[in-house]
C-alpha cells in the first residue's frame, strides 16, 4: 500500500476540531453582524496582476502562483495566484461594482495560502476574519475596528489583551525625522520586527539595511516619547480614535497608543492596528489599519477611503485551547436516536423527524437491538442525549429521552421532547 501525506503546512481538521472553530467562527461572525459588516466571499484565486505589487518584497515571495494552462504552464508562465490575503480581494470587488451603496461593510471569513515556513501556529493554509469599511474617512470606522476587535476577544474569554494603535503618517514624519525619508518602507520592515527580536535586533536589521547608529539612536529616542516633528496631526488623528473607541465601548485599559508598531504590508496609509495577549505570547492576534491607496490601484479613480482589521483566527484557536476556553463539546449532535427493533425502527424515524423539524440535530443508529452498544456509540461521540422508543412507547406514541451525563429520563411525546431539549 502506497503512503500518504498532507501537503506541507497543511492539516485535516476532524469533525470535534471543525465543531469547536464552527462555534469560535460564529461567535465572531455574530459580532461582526452586530456592526452592520455584511458577508462576502471571493475566489480562492485571482489573476496574477491583481495580487502582486500590494505586498511588498517580502509578500511577493510567500506567493502561490499558478502556472498557465498548456504551452504557457509548459514554459513556466504565471497567469493567476492563490489568495494571499482577504483585502487585496476586497478591493477589485469593489473597483468592479461601482455601483456599490458607500460605505460598504463587509466580513469575510476564508481561507488563504502564504508559502511561508510551517511552524508551530503558522501553516501555509490558514483561515483569516476580516471587517472592512469602504468609502468612508470618518474616524467612527477606524475606532469600530478597534470595538469589533476588543467584543470578539471578550465574547470568547481571551479578556486579557492589549490593541496597538498607531499612525503611518506619524512613522513617515520618523522617517523624515531620521534622515531616512527615501528608506522608509526598510524602516518600517526592521521596526516590524520589534516584537519578535527586540531592539537590539531591529538595531542590527538596521546596520545590514544601511542605517546609521545615529539615525538608530534618534530612532529610539523619537519613539521613547520625543516629540516627532510634523506628527502632530497624525497624533491628534489617534486621539480622536481612541475616544471614539472607548465612547463604543472599548475597555481604556485595553487599547494605547503605541509609536513602535509597523505594520509591514506596503497599502496602508493612515492608522493601523495591532492586538497581543498580555504575558509570555509573542505574535499578534489581529491586526490591520487604514488603506485609501488601495482601491484606487484598480479603480483608477484616486484615493477611496477604506479601513479594516483582520482577526488572527487560527493563533486564537491556539490560544484558546491552551488556555482551557475552547468550546467543550466536540459534536453537533444533540440527540443519538437509538432503534430498539425492527418494528419500532418507523415509529423512531418519525421521532427523529419531530425533532429535527423543530431544530433539534438527531442522528438515527445504524444499529438494531443491543441497547447499550447503541447508549456507548452515543458516549463515545459526546453526544448528550439517547432517544428510547420501545414497544410500549411506539404503541403510546411517546419517547423516551435520556441524559448521559447525568442518568435522569423523561418520557413524552415526540413533540414535547423537542420543546424540551430548545430550552436547554
């Protein structure tokens, strides 16, 4: 027999792990609703033109692309790529439906690939949850990044976070500041870094991209809380998000202003935001900014305003689960109808039928007779409850409805069953 593999940086996630990120993902969908964020989806991949130069140099090369069909694949020609992010996709839906009530809020939740370097929490096909708001420069829509953020960590108990915010109009005022005006995307790639290899790492990203101790020692001074000459309306800017967030609710000790933070895609343009767990976890967990540059790449009408954040799903699924908050049940599966004969099989479908037409998810056994093997299959799968339909209940018309976890049972008929099991 010939072995198999996964593609590397890929998983199979069986179904008590897909139920347990289906509850996470409704959670954060229900928040992202409660916005006013509209769902979207979008093709796994585009054409090759609409994905490359919105990265920068190091997105280009975590690119899937796909060779051309025929002669063309043949040659090593490259017509189309997989998705790489969820915003770039945004932003040609956009530029092709003009017609498009503003501003647009839209969600998204999808996969995407990056042909990055597995390792632990980073896989090369990976799940993102965006929230973007389209054609709209009021700072109402940069501080709802910064709630829908903050709601969703609450709704799934990670309450111990801190969200980054910052300005790239206050780093491009760094840059100039620094003497660095004509290297400031380097700059901002080296203080990406920060979090990961610290100062005296970015300090040596620094030296190897061409900088000067100098500029690096008035690097940190500006960013240690020196005045920024030509920063102050990028600081009023902040500001008044930060009012606005917490006027919607976001909690003032979890959201600051952070000069450091970088974010390394090349499209955004105004604030950005960054999310990380307090205490010993690096990485961050959301992420994202303002972009009014990006649309305009296709639309070829200028800047249009748009702002978004993305939720870093699969490092919270992680986190979750370390820290004991992920869902407990591992089945959708309320209810394990057993059949106790062939002739009670009938009057059990149809108990099963009440159930389901009331809402209630039920899997019939594909077992006859021995009870207990049936009651075992059910606990087996962390299903809660058994359905019983005997001689004397098929011939009642009545059920019998029994909880694993704690042995009580309830007789009655099918229907009165279902309302039941609604209200738990």
């Amino acid at each position: 027999m010939a072995k198999v593999f996964l593609p590397k940086g890929t998983r199979d996630l069986m179904p008590a792990t897909m139920n347990r990120r289906l509850m996470v993902i409704d959670t954060v969908r229900e928040v992202f609703s409660r916005y006013g964020f509209e769902p979207l989806e979008t093709p796994a991949f585009e054409r090759i033109e609409t994905l490359t130069g919105k990265y920068g140099d190091e997105g280009e090369k975590l690119m899937f692309r796909i060779l051309k069909r025929g002669e063309g694949g043949q040659r090593g020609e490259v017509d189309q790529a997989l998705r790489y992010d969820l915003t770039v996709p945004l932003a040609r839906v956009v530029a092709m439906n003009p017609g498009l009530p503003l501003p647009f809020k839209r969600s998204q939740i999808q996969p995407v690939w990056r042909a990055d370097r597995p390792q632990r929490g980073r896989f090369r096909e990976f799940y993102q949850c965006d929230v973007d708001t389209i054609g709209t420069d009021n700072p109402i829509a940069d501080a709802e990044c910064i709630a829908v953020v903050h709601d969703s960590l609450m709704a799934l108990g990670l309450h111990d976070f801190t969200i980054r915010v910052n300005h790239r109009e206050l780093l491009k005022s760094l840059a100039e500041a620094i003497g660095a005006t004509d290297q400031e995307v380097s700059l901002l790639q080296a203080l990406d870094k920060l979090d990961k290899v610290g100062r005296d790492g970015v300090n040596n990203e620094l030296m190897e991209r061409g900088f000067t101790p100098q500029q690096a020692t008035s690097l940190w001074d500006y960013l240690d809380g020196e005045p920024i000459p030509g920063g102050a309306k990028a600081e009023s800017e902040l500001k008044t998000i930060l009012e606005l967030a917490l006027a919607l609710g976001v909690d003032p000790d979890r959201v600051k202003i952070d000069r450091t933070l970088a974010r390394g895609l090349d499209y955004y343009t105004g604030p950005v935001f960054e999310t990380v767990l307090n205490g010993n976890y690096s990485g961050s967990i959301s992420g994202g900014g303002r972009y009014d540059g990006l649309i305009g790449m296709f639309s070829g009408k200028g800047d249009v305003p748009a702002v978004g954040v993305s939720l870093g799903i699969e490092r919270i699924f992680m986190l979750m689960e370390e820290l004991g908050l992920m869902p407990n049940s591992t089945t959708s599966t309320q209810v394990w109808a057993t059949v106790f004969s062939h002739e009670t099989q009938s009057a059990t479908l149809e108990a099963a039928t009440i159930l389901r037409q009331a809402g209630i998810r039920v899997q019939v056994s594909t077992r006859v007779g021995k009870l207990a093997k049936q009651f075992k299959d059910a606990a087996n799968r962390d299903v809660p409850f058994v359905l019983v339909c005997g001689p004397d209940e098929a011939a009642n018309g009545t059920v019998v409805l029994k909880n694993l976890a704690t042995g009580e049972q309830t007789t009655g008929q099918p229907s009165q069953i279902a309302s039941e099991l609604s209200c738990k």
